[in-house]
C-alpha cells in the first residue's frame, strides 16, 4: 500500500505539467514501515538525459520529450534533506507525456540499480495535452523482471 | 573514527536491513570488497557476473564520484562517508505513444 499524504498527489502533477512536453523526474521522500511505503514530500529534480547516457546507441534520436534520467547526484542530494529531516528516499515518479500512465521496457531497464522486491516506489504520472491525467504506483518484483501495480491513496 | 558507507533505501534488504554500515578506512575498493564480502546478497545487486559494478550504480566518497577520483583506488580516511547511490532512467518508447 502507498499512502500520498498532504501536498505530494498536487506537486506531482503541478511538476509533470509545468515540464511537459518533457519528461520531469524526481524522488519522493518518507518512510516505510512493514508493507506501507508512505510518502510525505517531494524532491523535484531536473531531467539531465541527454544521448551520452544513453542506454542505447539509438538514443540518440530521442529527447526529454521521451527519455529521463535521474543523475546519482541529485539523489544523493535527496537522500540528505531526506536524512535531515528524519525521512528517506521512498520512491521516484517521472511524467509520460501524452501517454498511459503504464512503466515501459525502458523504465525497467532503467530501474536496475533499484533492488527489486522493496517497497521502493515508482509513480508514473501521463499528462494529456499539457494536463495531468492519471497517477500510478508500481513496485519492482522478480528480481527486476517487471513492475506490478500497487494499490495507493 | 571509521568509515560509513550508507546503503540507498530499496537495497537495505540485502544488507541487513542497515541504512549504514561502519568499516575500517582504506581504498573504495577495499571498503567494497568487505561489504561484498559481510553481505554476499547485496554484492550481487551491485556488481554484474564479470565483477564489474553494473551501470547507474554508483559510488561516491562525499560529494564526487570515485570514477572521477581515482576509482577503486580512491583513499577513503576515518570519518569520510561512502554513498551507494543509484540513477534512474527510462523513457517511453518509440511508436508506444
Ligand atoms: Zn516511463
């Protein structure tokens, strides 16, 4: 179970509009406490992909508008305002712009530093037309083989 | 005062259940030799089947990366801390939209 509480449902979708039509990214800080991952701020962070760190040499025809990365430098950066404040780093989301709000093969090849079977959240937010729409959760399981969606509120 | 190493949230299972990790001072290399070696599982989840550290994980002695220091070699001295940090990245695909 994920637990959004306060502001954190709002400042997803504020973010995925205000960067679309790009990709946004960013880390979501909390705590987990047995099966519940609650989550109670965000940490924004800028999409810094661009072809060289790239997973494929096709990347380079692609752009923020369909690619995100999340530099280590930025996660450690909310792993200590996290710390700070008693918290830890619970879960990222990204935006798909006008697309479902369902992981692709990319995101899972690109969640492999993740240890799969955590409560290590991943939110998807799809934004249509410049408005954000839906806003998942998923969980990777299978030794990082695939997402399942987790129920959230 | 020995080094910390500090473990990102998702990988704590495979290391105890620990946000830290204290060891005695030496190389990166030397530090993560003796994580791999106290936590087999987590060692899995950090290097690849040609014992190399798989990519997006990274790891940082303060606030820079070791492959910009002096990778394994990098000399980490009582008190300093090291970050198993993780990156993150995907994207939709081509034609999915
Ligand atoms: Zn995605």
């Amino acid at each position: 179970m994920i637990i959004l509480t306060g502001d954190v449902y709002h400042a997803i979708a504020q973010h995925a509009e205000e960067i679309y039509p790009n990709e946004c990214v960013g880390l979501l800080l909390g705590r987990i406490t047995g099966m519940r991952t609650e989550v109670e701020d965000v940490f924004p962070a800028p999409n810094r992909w661009t072809a060289e760190v790239g997973l494929t040499p096709t990347d380079a025809d692609h752009s923020q508008r369909d690619r995100f990365y999340l530099d280590p430098r930025d996660y450690l950066r909310a792993d200590r305002v996290a710390n700070a404040r008693g918290l830890d780093v619970v879960g990222c989301y990204h935006s798909h712009p006008d697309h479902l709000a369902v992981p692709s093969p990319r995101d899972l090849m690109g969640a492999q530093a993740i240890g799969s079977g955590s409560r290590f959240v991943f939110l998807i937010q799809s934004v249509h037309r410049g408005r954000a729409a839906e806003l998942t959760a998923w969980l990777l399981v299978d030794d990082g083989a695939r997402f399942v969606a987790e129920e959230m509120r | 005062m020995p080094v910390t190493v500090t473990i990102p949230t998702a990988l704590r299972q495979y290391a105890g259940g620990h946000a830290s990790i204290t060891l005695p001072a030496g190389s990166a290399g030397q530090i993560l030799a003796t994580l791999r070696e106290q936590y087999p599982q987590l060692g899995k989840q950090l290097y690849n089947d040609q014992g190399a550290l798989r990519s997006f994980v990274n790891v940082y002695v303060g606030d820079e990366d070791i492959r910009h220091l002096q990778g394994v070699e990098t000399p980490v001295a009582d008190g300093e801390t090291v970050s198993i940090i993780p990156a993150i990245a995907g994207g939709v695909l081509d034609g999915a939209r």
